[in-house]
C-alpha cells in the first residue's frame, strides 16, 4: 500500500512557529451558542494577517470549503459536521487602539463585542451602548449589521477593511458598504478583519443609565437561560416574527430536545441535547404555519453550515 501524504493544512499542527492553532475535527459543539453541531474538517484559530493569507491559500490550493465564524452565536451546525475549513480570528485581530483626538476606535473584528462595549465605556465614550448584552464578536456584528430597532453598528462605521482570497486586504469607507436590516453588502468570500468606528465623549452616568436599561429589557424579554442562537427569524416588514409565531399557537412547542422558547417565541433552545435536525424541523414547522396562517414567509436570521441545502 502506498504511503499516505498528509496534506499541508495537517502538517501546520506540528509547525509551531505558524501563527495559528490548527485542529482537525474538530467538534463544532464547543464552538457555537447552540452547543450544537458535527466535527469540522479543520478549525482553525488564525492570529495574524499572514497566518489568515497562508490558510485561504492552502483553502484555495487544496480545493477546500471554508468559512469564516465568530463565537458561534447565530449558527447552526449540522450533525454531520462540516466537511470544510471553520476559521476564527485571534490573536492581533482582537485588538484595538483609541484614537483620542478624533473620537475613534479601531478593532480588530475577532475582538468580542461584549468587551469592546465594556471598553468604550470605561474610557468616557458613548456610541455602542446599543450592543449592550450581544453575544458574538465585531466582524459578526458588521457583517449582519447588529443592533436594536433604533440603533445598529452600520451608523458607527468609518470604514471597514476585509480580506478575500482574490483581492487580499481591501479598506471600504463606511458611506460605501449599504447597511440593511441584519444585512449588509459585503461579499460571501470577504473575511471582515478590522473596522473604524466613530464615538462620542459623554458622562458615564448617562452611558450606564442606558446600558442598565438595555439589559434589563433583554433579560426580561429574552430566554438566557438556555443555549440557543438569538433570534432565528428576521422580523418580516411591519410584524413581530415572535408574535406570528406565538399567534399560530408554537410558543412551547418542542421537537427532540429542542423548544420554541415559552418566553419569547422567536427562540428555539436547546432544552435537553438538542440536535441540529430537532432545531431544523421547528424552523420549519414555524415557517410552514405563519406562511399557512398570514401569508407570510418568515427568513431565517441564524445561519447554516453543513447542511445540503
């Protein structure tokens, strides 16, 4: 039998002076929110743009899927796993430096959002008090433009620089990128690595007033006490995705291990080791039932990896 070569992504786990941690199979379960989800071909934690490059490279050479993630906190992993590259920004993508005279912070998008808010305020600065409580890292953030019904990180943006395995590293200016509701106009293969954002000088009192505030209402309104992915549905145009759902008579409802949260029907969570086909079939029995009831096709908000279709 003919020896086996190891291709050059397996080889990079013994190369310890390569500046990412490379794991193969890697079970995706530790990765999300969901706590749900296969192994992925490979994992890799990239922490320099060199190291970044290096892996679309090989991606590109070896003819592998890839696909780059944050913590995990709106996807949906299949059983299966992923037969592909799962990349994490780290390292030198997760810091930021102030720039005081202007009022600016540049970040590195691996960098979670949860600290970059603790950050800014601590430093005097109001202008991300919106994304108090939101799970996930910058480049998440960027990339589905999160926010709240009166605020979002696309009002923020100076500029916004991604890498993509044709073009490298290119900077876009905010005025340039169209910001929608939890979309945006970058392209699928641009990995968003770094992002300026404009703040503004306020009392801390305020700032905290307001954070408290945001965060008692997500508390309130929000099921936090068991893994799940955020809202799954994108609120159709002048409804309440929650509300249809909770109308057609699913709030409670469970398939598996899996349940349409009984505190807020726009989350399905894993109540009991759920798997990602009892997460599937409540997704689509929701789908099914709004559509039937009103007419309504309700668009996923959670993204899936893995799955056929």
């Amino acid at each position: 039998m003919a020896a086996r070569h190891c291709s050059e992504l397996e080889l990079l786990q013994f190369d310890d002076s390569f500046p990412a941690d490379v794991r193969l199979n890697e079970p995706m379960s530790r990765h999300t929110t969901y706590r749900i989800g296969g192994p992925a071909h490979a994992y890799v934690e990239a922490q320099s743009v060199g190291a970044l490059n290096t892996i679309l490279r090989i991606c590109r050479d070896e003819n592998l899927a890839w696909c780059a993630v944050g913590k995990g906190s709106n996807l949906l992993v299949s059983d299966e796993g992923y037969d592909g590259v799962v990349i994490v920004l780290a390292g030198e993508f997760r810091n930021w430096r102030f720039d005081e005279e202007h009022c600016r912070v540049t970040v590195g998008a691996g960098t979670i959002l949860s600290r970059l808010v603790q950050e800014v305020f601590h430093r005097g600065y109001s202008g991300m008090e919106f994304a108090v409580g939101t799970p996930g890292t910058v480049g998440g953030a960027l990339r589905m433009n999160a926010g709240t019904r009166d605020d979002w990180i696309g009002n923020r943006v100076v500029s916004v620089t991604v890498m993509s395995p044709e073009k490298g590293l290119v900077r876009y200016a905010g005025e340039d990128i169209q910001w929608g509701y939890r979309s945006t106009s970058f392209l699928p293969n641009e990995i968003i690595v770094e992002c300026e954002l404009q703040l503004e000088r306020a009392l801390s009192g305020n700032i905290n007033e307001k954070m408290r505030a945001l965060l008692e209402r997500r508390k309130a309104s929000q099921p936090l006490n068991y893994p799940s992915c955020g809202s799954v549905f994108r609120n159709p145009e002048g409804h309440s995705a929650g509300a249809l759902i909770e109308e057609v008579g699913l709030k409670g409802h469970t398939h598996g291990g899996a349940q349409i949260s009984t505190k807020h029907a726009n989350f399905i969570v894993n109540v009991d080791n759920a798997t990602a086909e009892d997460v599937r079939q409540l997704i689509a029995l929701a789908q099914s039932k709004v559509n039937e009831r009103y007419g309504i096709e309700l668009q996923t908000e959670v993204k899936f990896l893995g799955f056929e279709d």
